[in-house]
C-alpha cells in the first residue's frame, strides 16, 4: 500500500495576517505534514515571504530550521490563467 502524501496548502491574499499565515505553517509541521504556499500578486508574495520569516523563527526554538523552495506555478482563475508563485517548505 502506497503512503498517503500529506501536504497542506496555504494560499495568501495580499491581506493576509502574516501572524496566522505562520502559525498555520508552524502547525502543519507540528502535524507532520508538508507545507506549500502559493501566492498571486505583489502584496500576496510580499505577506506569504513575511510568514514564512516568522515561521522560521517560530520553528528555530524547536530545533529546526526551515528552508524556502521558491518556483512558478500556474492557475486559472474566472477563466483566465495566472502566474502564481510557490513556496515549497522544508525543515532541516
């Protein structure tokens, strides 16, 4: 039986609170699951890079340290494809 691939995506606006974007990274690695963050725009990109600052900090007095896999991504959205940015997450 194949493992079940557990990953929690968390996509942020450009009003997201950067506090509950990091904690919610910080919890889904506290359960074991692996992290993803897509973002669409400047301020979105901006708030989901801030999170994931604080979310390292958070993480460091654990004992891990969190690395930032940046790349392209692609999504259609009423029709009309966008550009999205994601943010894949990994402890060390």
């Amino acid at each position: 039986m194949e493992k079940e691939k557990r990953v929690n995506v968390i996509r942020v606006a450009g009003n997201s609170s950067v506090k509950a974007v990091a904690g919610s990274i910080t919890k889904s690695f506290d359960d074991k699951k692996e992290v993803e963050v897509y973002a669409i725009g400047a301020s979105a990109v901006n708030q989901a890079t801030k999170a994931c600052a604080m979310a390292r900090g958070f993480l460091a007095t654990k004992g891990y340290d969190l690395v930032v896999a940046p790349g392209f991504s692609t999504t259609v959205i009423d029709g009309e494809e966008k550009t999205t940015i994601r943010l894949v997450l990994k402890l060390l």
